[in-house]
C-alpha cells in the first residue's frame, strides 16, 4: 500500500531536479536585475542632466556677479581714486 501513495505522490508533484530549479531562479533574478539597472540609467541621466542645467545656471548668474562687481569698482575708482591701487 506504501508503494502505491509513493507512485501517487511522483506522479502528482513532478519535481525538478534542484540545480535546474537554482539557475533557473538565479536566471530570472538576473533578467530582472539588468532591467532595473536600465531603469535606473534612465533616473540617473535625466537627474545628471538637471544637475549639470542648474550648475549651468549657477555659473551664468557668478559670472553676472563678476562682471557687476568689476562694473561697480570701475565706478566707485573714478570717484574713490583709493580704490584703483
């Protein structure tokens, strides 16, 4: 009677060998792992590019300064001759 429950049993859970089952896990894992890295390429570049936009912005607005603070001591020297040494 023992026999024919172990033949039931085979025959209701076919199972694969471990080893199959292990790489076949390991490869799905990898397949889902390749594509979030893509996805986070994606995140990373649009953010690199708002990151490089704003030190853009941040360089034009130094050098606006620069040129003001040049304008504004060019000004002050004519009147304040101390100033120009």
């Amino acid at each position: 009677m023992s026999e024919d429950t172990t033949k039931d049993m085979s025959e209701k859970y076919d199972t694969k060998p471990t080893i199959e089952t292990v790489l076949e896990r390991i490869s799905e894992m990898r397949a889902e792992m390749l594509e979030r890295f893509k996805e986070l390429r994606v995140e990373l570049d649009v953010r690199f590019d708002r990151v490089e936009s704003i030190v853009s912005g941040t360089r034009s607005e130094f050098l606006t300064l620069r040129a003001d603070f040049k304008e504004l001591r060019h000004a002050l020297g004519e009147h304040l001759p101390a100033l120009n040494s």
